[in-house]
C-alpha cells in the first residue's frame, strides 16, 4: 500500500536495524580516517600521489585506501583477541 508521500516504505525489524547502523557507522568511521589520512599523513598523500599517476580517480583512491585501514584493522583486533586470550 502506498501511503500519501508517494512511496511505499518498509521499516527493517529492529535486529536487523541495529546491525545496519552498526555496518553505516563503520562505513562512516572508516571514510573520515581515509580522508584524515589523505589530508595529513604524507605517506598516504604519497600513495595517493602514486596512484594518482596510475590513472586512479580520487573516488577510486579513496576506495582502495578504506580497503587498507579496514584490512590494517583486522589485524589489530585479531591480534588483541589473542593477547586477550592468552
């Protein structure tokens, strides 16, 4: 049923709407520390720099940045779990 703003709205059970505002805010985080990165760490600038040459776009650059600070993320929490753990 379509109600009067002309659209048909669906609303998420809130479990699954937790966890969807849980992946945004990660999504979030991790685009405001690629862009951090870009403007003040001179290593990142350099890679953008490098990539850049390459024919990357600045949105491409961005994207493979994010992949890096989440993989380099992973790392960290999995190697505090272990510290934890031990």
């Amino acid at each position: 049923m379509v109600g009067e703003g002309g659209f048909d709205s669906h609303a998420l059970p809130p479990a699954i709407s937790y966890w969807v505002s849980l992946i945004r805010s990660a999504k979030s985080s991790l685009h405001m520390i690629a862009v951090v990165r870009l403007r003040y760490c001179s290593r990142t600038r350099a890679y953008a720099e490098r990539r850049r040459s390459e024919g990357l776009s600045n949105k491409e650059i961005i994207r493979c940045l994010k992949r890096y600070i989440a993989r380099q993320l992973y790392r960290e929490l999995r190697a505090d779990l272990a510290a934890l753990s031990t």
